[in-house]
C-alpha cells in the first residue's frame, strides 16, 4: 500500500477516487427523460470492458495510488485508448471527474515513457508539421489557394481572423473554404494567419501531453497578439475550447447565428429545404459549463438550422449526451476499426432516429465540428446521406441573397 | 489437513462460445465492488456471456473446476453482493439485454436479466405500459440484479417489493441445468401464472444474491403508465405523529396511487429548506417531513389526496409546500429518482445499510439513528425512510472518507445492524454486509444453507453471500 503522496498526479482527484458512489451511470445509463441511449462510445464500439469506461479509469487510478503492481503497457492501452468525451463526467450525479482522472494517468504515463507510439506519434507531429496527423506544415493554407484573404499584413486591421483548426485545413478543406465565402459575403473583412498559423495545442492536452500543448498554445497566442481584430473566429471545436481563456474565440455557428439575426448575412434555399440529423460534437458539450441542453455550439446550430427552415433531428433536440463519433480522444490512432465502427453507429443512429420517427428521408448529416465531419465522411457507405461542416452545408443547400446586405 | 489445490486457471474458458473473456489485470480492477462498503474481492477472470447456452456452459465448467462464480449486473448494489471476495469468475451478466417479448395480452414483459431499467422504461413507453417497481439507479441498474436482491422504493406502496413484480423465471443453476418457474415450467406455456402447479420456486431466486441460480430470464408484470403525477410534502413535530400517519394510510389502503412515499428527518429537512431559502428562519421548522409522489388518474390522485390530508391533520401534521418546492417535486421534474439518496446531496459515497420495519417501529428506527450519532459523531448519519404497501423500509446512510476511515466506518455499521435487529428490525438487502446478522437467524438460515447443499453442491455461486458457508473452492473437499 502506498500513501496518496508518493503519487502527486492524483493528488487533486482523492474526492474522486475514494468517494465515487460506484452508481455506474459513467458505465452505462439509459435514460429517456434526459434522452440519454448509452453513455459510453468506447464500450459500445470497441469493447465492453468497464476499464475502459469512467468508472475503469477511477478503479485503475485507486488501485495505482494503492500501489498496486499493474502492467504499465495495459494501464496506457486503456488510458489512451478513450475518445475523451466527456460524457462520463457529465452523467455522474455527484459531481466526480473520470475523465480528468484519465488525462492525470495519460501524463503520467507520458512522464514514464510509457505513453504507445501511435500517441507518440501525434506528439511529434504536432511539434514538428504543427497539425496532429503530421501533415506538411508547408500544406496548411493549400485551400485558401488564391483567396486575398491570405495576403493579409498583420498591420492592418481587420473584423475577423479566421482560424480554420487543423481538422478543416487539412482533412476538410471545404468547410474552410465554405467558411471563407460566408464571412467574406457578410462583408466583413477577414484575414488569415497564413505561415504564422499552426496547432493550438487541443489535442495534446487532451492526450495529457500538456507542456507541449501549452507550447502550442503560446505559440498561436504570441502570433496573434501582433494582430488587430474584432472577432477571432474558429471552425474547430476542440481549437475553441484550447483558446477560450487566452484569446476568447468565437465559433462559426456563434458567428453565422448572429450574423443571420442582425441581418448581416441573408440566405434563401436553393431547392426545398431538407431533412438533417446534427451530428453533436462532444467537444462543443465539453465546452458548455451549464446543465442545461440550450447553452452549447451543438444546440446553436439546432437553432441556427431550424431558424433556416430546416428540419432537424426530425424536431428533436440535440442530446448533451450523444455518443462521441469516434473522432477524438486516442481512438482514431489507438484503435482504428473501432474509431470507424463509432463512426458508422452514429450515422446509422441518426437514420434510424429519422426513419422512426417518420419524417422522410435524411438529406444529410451536419456537424459544427470538421473532426468530426472529416471521420464521418470517412466512414459512411455510399448509401449513407451525405456529411456537412456547417458552412459547406449552407453553401450546398443555400446561397446568399446578396441585395439584403 | 485439507490442502489447498491448485487454482485452476481460467485459460480454458478461452475455449467457450459467445462470451468475452477478461483476465488483464487492469481489466479486472473494475470488477471488485459494488456500491456497498463490503470489502472488495479480486477476481480472477470476468466473463461477459451473450447467450443463455454460453452461460450454461461457463457453470459447468465452473462447477466442474470448482471455481467461484459471482454473477453482476450493474453492480449498484450496496450489500456487496458482487464482490469477489473468494476470487474466480464475476459473470458480467449486463451483456445479456435484450427484450425477448412484450405481450400486452398476458400483461408480461420477458427479458434478459441485463436489461436496464431505463431501457425497459423506454421500449414499454410507446405501449403505454411500465413496470410496478424501479429502483432509483434506474438508468444502469439491472432486472437480474433488481430481482436478485429485491428491490424496492418507487413503486413500493402500490406494489411492495420487486419480488412481487415477478410473474416467473428462468434460472441457470450450478451446474448447468436450466429451470423456468411458475406457469412457464410446463413446456411450451410460458409465463402468466407465478402461482401455480406447486410451491413457489420463483421465490427462491429472488433476493438471493445470485446463490442459489443464476437469473438468464425474467418475466415482470405490465401496469398501464399513469395519467398524472403530482407531488405533495407534509410537516410533523415528532417521529410518533408521522408513524400515526403513514400507519393510518397504509391501513386505509390510499397507498394505489402512490408512486413513492418517503419521510425524512430533520437534518434533511433543515438543509433543504436553509439551501433553498437562506432568508427563511428554521426554527420552527418541522421535525419530519413527508414526501408523497402520486401517480395514477388524476380524480383518483384527488381524492385520495383530500383523504391523505385529513388524515395528516389528525396526526398533528400539515402541508409543508416549501419542502415540495425546495426538494422533492425538483428531484421528481428532473427525474433524478434519488429520492432518499442523501449521498446525492452530499456529493459522497456512503456506507448504506437497509432494514425492513412494520410502521409501528418508526420511532424505534429512529431511537436507534438517534443512539448511532451520540456513539458515532465522526459519520455523518443520513435516515431514509420509504413507504411500502405495509411496513417501511429504513435506511441508514454513514458518510465516510474511504481513503481514512473505511474500516471504522464499517464497525460503525455493524453495530447499528445489531442495535436494529435487537430492535426486530430485519436486514432487508443482506449480500454480505449483513451475513453476519443473517446467520444469527438459526432456523431460516439452516434450511437456506441445506436448499444451497441442494442447489449448489460444490458452494461456486457467490460464496460469502447471505451467510452461506463459504467452502473454499480452491481447496479439495473436506473429509468428514
Ligand atoms: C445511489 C443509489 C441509489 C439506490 N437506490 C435504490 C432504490 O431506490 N431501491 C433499491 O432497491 N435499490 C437501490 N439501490 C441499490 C441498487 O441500485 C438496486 O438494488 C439495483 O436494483 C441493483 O441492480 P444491479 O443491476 O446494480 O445489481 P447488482 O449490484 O449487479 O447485483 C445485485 C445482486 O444480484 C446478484 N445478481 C445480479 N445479476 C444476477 C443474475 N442475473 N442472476 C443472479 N444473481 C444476480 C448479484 O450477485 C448481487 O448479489 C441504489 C443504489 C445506489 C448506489
């Protein structure tokens, strides 16, 4: 047995780990009322073993602090191998962190060398090309290719910096570019970061990489301190929440509905308006500190989309619970097939959610968050309705109406 | 001497169909306990059956290997029912949740004992039918872990206990042999009649911690959703003027609309009140408070709330509005369902020990709770009490720090159970907290342990639970 202070990484969770209920609603709850299915993507999708689960990750670190011998290797296969929704943490009724406990493990497995190279990897990448998948740095701008935007000199001022996320300027360049085209028609003026952009450092922090996130961090926020903007606008939902306390971003959705409401920008349908099911990114959930459904991106784009004429969710409201799609976390790089099979259950979730409920045929899938787009799209059949960013969605389905401007 | 026996290992479960086998050690840290204070066990292997045939052959070969076999649903439970205090196998039987059939005529719901409350809730919903009794860790408890260890609390005063929700079974025993109870043990019948053909053998299964057999189906009776739901609390001086009350509407039988009842003492009320309205002076606060949840026909609601209150006003009580409003229609509109779960507002686990009562002992329940805070100042002491059709059942919740304070917290508890039975106040969910106290009951728990001689030759099925002699497994048979 050793003491809780021979294992300072835990020292902040010890309410957690020695006063969990042991409910088991971070395992698995089912739960009309809060139109919660299941709680846990990584045990519906990869495996049912409850160590991968928020109760798990309280277990191991109990039984760590307790100083039990446990394999290291299977102890960062778990660890890492969480999507990092979050939903564990919201379900728990008393207010304990598996998930936080779970980042305090991955950087302490980190400290010991002991963190799987796939996740090693995407350290590397982001310190060496500035994006996750370790895609060529030099590559970043490659959709904004032409657009004015890009020239920008960081001495003029300008209403909006546009920051695409790595997820859009790599894996989803529509949804850049669709973002560019709506913002530039709003007739604001937008500039780009161009070489001075690069990760914010969102998804080292949520592997538990967190000195090098904070690198990043610094280093977007020292590249946008020589800028003189009105809005800092992002695409990426995980980008949002690493930059909210050091540069107060502002996401597309955030921007269009208010842009849609001060009649900055106009839109009419191109043909009749369609059937979506919101696809809710869990990072947007994350972000929202409330209780309440009505206080995220996820819910703003219900709104922004209803308020189009669109039907949503077959007028449902979206889940502050949804299952994470598959995208996040260490899932991707730590179990592929699993991170598709999440994928695929999403999408066949919202089919079947729509067929049910009768209200036609699913025109396509929107989400607010380009990770999330990018591994949808990746994964869907051909049969399957097509997925949108929000803004390649409105540019599909909708053009501006110019003269209203 | 007996000598100890290899273990023998769990390699070759390896070999069985439709199941997922976990033997990482990391993997098994999550298997070691449930909600309860009991010390936790470490098992060897979890297996995660998919079909009934896979879990027949996990008993035979437990049963063959003599290996400890201690069958889990949620694992929400706070009697230590699940813990593996003797190792072996922890049968995840969560993976077995399928509703096998709705049928509206006969008034049955068939399921497999995996199934959640809340999943069950929701597929009945659309046929505007539900069950008579859920637990209040509807969203992950289980059916097989709520009939195994007799659940209670909403639902209660119109239907007593899960138990008597159970229209018939079906059970895997130690060694492999599949046995339906009630009308369905006729081949080809199924389940409508729960009493019938001979003794009741469905009985034997329910709140047996998963002892004697282990659940692979469960058939539960329908009851149409409710038209209404309304809440209502009321305020008394004493612990006598409240049993006065709840005696009264029990014997007056206005309990067929009432969908939980619970009364709770001052402490709660005082903290409730003061959270709520911190202007509100709480001197003249009442010293209990009852809670009723209604649900049926809306007249019906009604007119039994017009009787319920007179009857309150002949107890010396009266409505008590702000605690419906600061707590409990609050707890009800959000469908949190923890209701009497102090360690909800507390944000803590806490040590629970659950006892049955007649009515009539409530204010010698509460004696007991007054005698265990003068001797226990250190944990906080939370009493929850539920209404039944008849009787009630008390709850005793000990807030505890279980890094500190775990073992002391249980020797708290213990004595408490004994002050309780001294009292002719029964242990309700026993597992393993209150084996002890259960062997103390010679006649019912000589008969129970020559049923499991029967049942359970070789002792696999959870060993240490209700008492049950624990033959070590692992050890070859004793000679006599
Ligand atoms: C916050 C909180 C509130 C609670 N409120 C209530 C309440 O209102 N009412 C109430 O009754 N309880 C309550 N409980 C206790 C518990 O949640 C319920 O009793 C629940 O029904 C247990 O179901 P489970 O699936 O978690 O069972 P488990 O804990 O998994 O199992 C319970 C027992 O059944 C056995 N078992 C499980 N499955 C099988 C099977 N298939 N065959 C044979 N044996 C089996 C286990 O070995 C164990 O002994 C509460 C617990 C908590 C933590």
């Amino acid at each position: 047995m050793t003491t809780p202070q021979e294992h300072p990484f835990l020292a902040n969770f010890l309410k957690d780990l020695y006063h969990c209920s042991d409910c088991g609603y971070c395992v698995e709850a089912i739960w009309e009322e809060r139109n919660i299915d299941h709680v846990c993507s990584t045990l519906q999708s990869h495996s049912p073993g409850l160590a991968y689960s928020g109760q798990g990750y309280i277990s191991t670190a109990r039984a760590w602090i307790e100083g039990e011998d446990l394999p290291l290797e299977s102890v960062a296969e778990h660890a890492f191998t969480c999507a990092s929704c979050g939903n564990c943490e919201r379900i728990c009724p008393i207010g304990m962190r598996p998930m936080a406990i779970n980042r305090a493990l991955r950087s302490e497995l980190i400290a010991r060398d002991m963190a799987p190279n796939s996740i090693v990897q995407i350290q590397e990448n982001v310190i060496n090309q500035q994006n996750p998948a370790g895609k060529p740095a030099v590559d970043r701008y490659n959709w904004a290719a032409g657009q004015e935007a890009l020239n920008s000199s960081a001495a003029d001022p300008t209403d909006i910096i546009y920051l695409p996320g790595c997820a859009s300027a790599y894996s989803r360049p529509q949804e850049a570019q669709a973002t560019l085209r709506l913002l530039i028609a709003s007739g604001q003026s937008v500039q780009l970061l161009a070489d001075n952009d690069h990760c914010c450092g969102a998804p080292l922090k949520e592997l538990g990489f967190i000195t090098d996130a904070g690198t990043s961090a610094n280093q977007l926020s020292a590249s946008l301190a020589q800028r003189h903007y009105d809005i800092l606008l992002t695409s990426g939902c995980e980008c949002a929440n690493s930059l909210a306390d050091s540069a107060n971003p502002t996401s597309f959705v955030t921007w269009l509905s208010a842009a849609l409401n001060d009649k900055q920008l106009s839109l009419s349908s191109k043909n009749t308006l369609p059937h979506v099911a919101c696809i809710e990114s869990c990072q947007a959930t994350i972000s929202s500190q409330a209780q309440s459904a009505g206080d995220n991106d996820n819910h703003a784009l219900h709104q922004v989309l209803s308020g189009l004429g669109v039907t949503v969710n077959g007028g449902e409201p979206t889940s502050r619970y949804a299952l994470c799609c598959g995208a996040s976390g260490g899932m991707p790089s730590m179990q592929p097939a699993s991170s598709e099979e999440m994928a695929k259950a999403r999408i066949n979730d919202a089919v079947a959610k729509a067929n049910s409920a009768d209200h036609g045929t699913l025109d396509a899938l929107v989400s607010i968050d380009p990770r999330c787009v990018a591994h949808l799209a990746s994964a869907r059949a051909d049969s399957d309705p097509p997925v949108y960013g929000l803004a390649e969605f409105i540019d599909n389905f909708f053009t501006v109406v110019t003269e209203d401007v | 001497m007996n000598k100890p026996k290899e273990k023998p290992g769990t390699a070759s479960l390896n070999s069985l169909d439709d199941i997922t086998l976990f033997t990482d050690p990391v993997d098994l840290t999550s298997y070691r306990r449930d909600a309860s204070s009991a010390s936790p066990g470490k098992p060897d292997a979890v297996v995660r059956p998919q079909t009934t045939d896979a879990v027949v052959n996990i008993l035979k070969h437990a049963n063959k290997d003599r290996v400890p076999v201690y069958a889990r649903g949620g694992a929400s439970m706070y009697a230590g029912g699940v813990n593996p205090q003797a190792g072996g196998i922890v049968l995840d039987m969560a993976g077995l949740d399928r509703i096998l059939d709705i049928d509206l005529e006969r008034g049955i719901v068939l399921c497999q004992p995996g199934v959640r409350f809340g999943a069950l809730l929701k597929a009945l919903r659309p046929h505007g039918q539900t069950v008579g009794l859920v637990p209040s860790t509807a969203p992950s408890a289980t059916v097989g872990g709520a009939v195994s260890s007799h659940a209670l609390g909403t639902g209660s005063p119109q239907f007593q206990s899960m138990g008597d929700q159970v229209a018939g079974l079906e059970v895997v025993l130690a060694n492999g042999d599949r046995v339906q109870t009630g009308s369905a043990a006729a081949p080809g019948t199924g389940h409508f009649q729960r009493y019938c053909i001979g003794p009741d053998l469905t009985g034997l299964f329910i709140g047996a911690d998963g002892t004697l057999g282990v659940i692979v189906a469960v058939a539960l009776w329908l009851h149409p959703l409710p038209a209404a739901r309304q809440t209502t609390c009321y305020g008394f001086p004493d612990a006598k003027s409240i049993e006065k009350c709840l005696l009264d509407i029990q014997a007056r039988e206005l309990v067929n609309n009432i969908w939980y009842g619970g009364a709770y003492e001052a402490p709660a009320v005082k903290t409730r009140i003061s959270q709520a309205f911190p202007d509100k002076p709480l001197d003249d606060l009442p010293s209990f408070a009852l809670a009723i949840d209604f649900r049926g026909e809306a007249h019906h609601i009604e007119e039994d709330e017009t009787q319920i209150a007179a009857i309150v006003k002949n107890c010396n009580g009266e409505h008590f509005p702000d605690f419906n409003e600061a707590y409990f229609n609050k707890l009800r509109t959000d469908e949190i369902y923890w209701y009497s779960y102090a360690g909800f507002f507390a944000l803590s686990r806490c040590a629970i020990l659950m006892s049955s009562l007649p009515t009539n002992k409530l204010s010698t329940f509460m004696t007991v709770i007054a005698k265990q805070r003068e001797d226990y100042p250190e944990y906080p002491l939370g009493a929850a009490i539920v209404m039944c059709r008849r009787g009630l059942h008390g709850g005793v919740l000990s807030f505890y720090d279980e890094a500190t304070q775990w073992q002391s917290a249980n020797a708290a508890m213990k004595q408490c159970t004994d002050t309780l039975v001294k009292a002719g106040i029964v242990p309700y969910k026993s597992g393993k907290v209150s084996a002890e106290q259960v062997t103390g009951f010679s006649a019912y728990a000589s008969l129970l342990q020559r049923l499991k001689s029967e049942l359970d030759p070789n002792g696999i099925l959870s060993p240490g639970d209700l008492g049950l002699v624990q033959k070590s497994p692992y050890l070859a048979e004793t000679t006599p």
